[in-house]
C-alpha cells in the first residue's frame, strides 16, 4: 500500500517529515502517510515515489546543513543514525528527532511500525497495519519451518578487495536466513566480519547470499565462484548463489513476508 506523493512545497508547516531509514520510509507509505514527506535518506528506495524526494544523504553520515535544508518538523529515523553530533544539533534547533528501535524478529516489525504510527501520530492505522503485517510474516515464516536438512546459508556483505566480509548472528541477514527456513552457516561470531579461507571452507555452506548490488562490494558469479575457498564449498561445487534487493531482504518492514517467501523459494526451489 502506498500513499500518493506530494511536493515539499505542498506540506503544511507543521507536518513535514524527515523519514531516515529504508524501512521507516516503506512505513510511512504503508499507513498512507507519505504526502507527509519532504524528503528522505540514500536509503529509502522503496516505493517508487519515494525517490522523487530530496535525499539528505546516507542515514549514518548525516549532515546538519542536509538536514536543516529541507526545513524538517520531525524525523523519524531508524536506529543507528547519526552520527550523535548531527542529532544534538537538531535538537538544539527544536526539531523533533524520534530514533525508532530494530531488531531482526517478528516482533521487531510490529513493534518498529507501531513506533512510526505514534510518531506521526496515528496510532490506530498503525495497529492495523501492524497486525496485518504481523500475521502475514507469521503465515510466511511457518510456511518456511519444518525443513528435516536445512540449507546451511553463508550471506556475504561485501567482496571488496577479495576479501568476504560475511554475517555472523544477531544481523538482519541472520534473522532473515532463520525466517526462510534457513540456518546460518556462521554462528562463531556476532555482526558482521571479515572471514579467512579457512573459516569459509569450514562453514560448508549449501547457498551463499548476497544483496544486488554494483560497486567495489560485490563481484560477478564467476569471479565469487573462482575464489579457490570459495569453490571448495557445497554452495560453490554447485553455483548456488542468491542475489536480492538489500532493502526487501534485510529492510524488516511491511514487506519482510514477501522476503521470507522470495527466499525460501531460492533455498529449496518453490514456486
């Protein structure tokens, strides 16, 4: 569900909003509020409307100037933006500024769109919504469970410089693998680290999983599966790879259904 999008221009003074954050941005268009917009992080992608609004920059490396340019009355950001000093400003300009928690479970999803509807101050769109979404990931994940011999999953963050920095536990890539019937071929660590050949060998994964992307932190098919660690592994003797959007794979917003579905079929080959 999306909201129909209005210019800056046409955003009565009191209400326009700053969303930081692909998932809060996909939020916001789901309870039908984005005309409330005047503008978005590089994150927020998704929907298609979003991307005609002015972009503040990367939710991490925001800058006061960027933000204070769009004469925001609120932001909502996700969790981990910042950086702190550009925050503190904004307070200090009287800007309200609402951090809205993460978390990578079903849980985390319902209690995230929960936290966007109080802050734009809709609350009963925003139960609906949440419990709409909340049953649809529940359906979706449990129609993922209940494999006897599950694909052992190692997600790949980036290969920039050949190196394969890869998700340990407590990760939305984590979360994700789990949801879709998966496991996580590494449980060693937590977050997101560099791995030796050594440990990628030893992970054995079955499928290796990687969000579409361009750019130093990514690398053809071939070029991955020519990486002698790599080709060692059951996920490389059979080129098993999978590729999704970053922001529908690990977002954790309304649509985190669509992506438990989209991957367990990758991993078990459903329709």
């Amino acid at each position: 569900m999306t909201a129909e999008y209005s210019s800056a221009q046409d955003v009565p003074q009191d209400e326009r909003v700053l969303s930081v954050g692909g998932s809060v941005t996909e939020i916001v268009y789901a309870l039908g509020e984005g005309d409330r917009l005047v503008a978005r992080d590089t994150t927020s992608s998704y929907p298609e409307a979003a991307q005609d609004l002015p972009d503040v920059g990367y939710m991490r490396a925001l800058t006061p100037e960027g933000v204070l340019s769009v004469n925001p009355d609120l932001v909502i950001a996700e969790a981990g933006s910042g950086p702190p000093e550009t925050i503190d400003v904004l307070r200090e300009a009287a800007i309200d500024f609402v951090s809205i928690p993460g978390g990578f479970d079903r849980e985390s999803v319902r209690a995230k769109i929960e936290a966007v509807a109080a802050a734009l101050d809709v609350p009963a769109e925003g139960a609906r919504l949440a419990r709409e979404i909340d049953a649809a990931l529940a359906e979706a994940a449990a129609e993922a469970a209940g494999h006897d011999d599950p694909r052992r999953v190692l997600f790949i963050l980036s290969t920039q410089g050949g190196r394969i920095m890869a998700s340990g536990t407590g990760t939305a890539a984590d979360g994700i693998i789990g949801l879709a019937g998966g496991e996580n071929a590494i449980t060693e660590f937590a977050g997101y680290k560099p791995l030796t050949d050594e440990a990628i060998i030893a992970a054995a994964p079955d499928v290796i999983l990687m969000m579409q992307r361009g750019g130093d932190h990514s690398m053809p098919d071939e070029a991955l599966f020519s990486l002698p660690a790599i080709a060692s592994t059951p996920a490389g003797e059979a080129g098993a790879l999978v590729r999704m959007d970053g922001l529908l794979l690990l977002g954790f917003g309304p649509r985190t259904p669509q992506a438990v579905r989209e991957l367990n079929a990758a991993l078990y080959g459903t329709d």
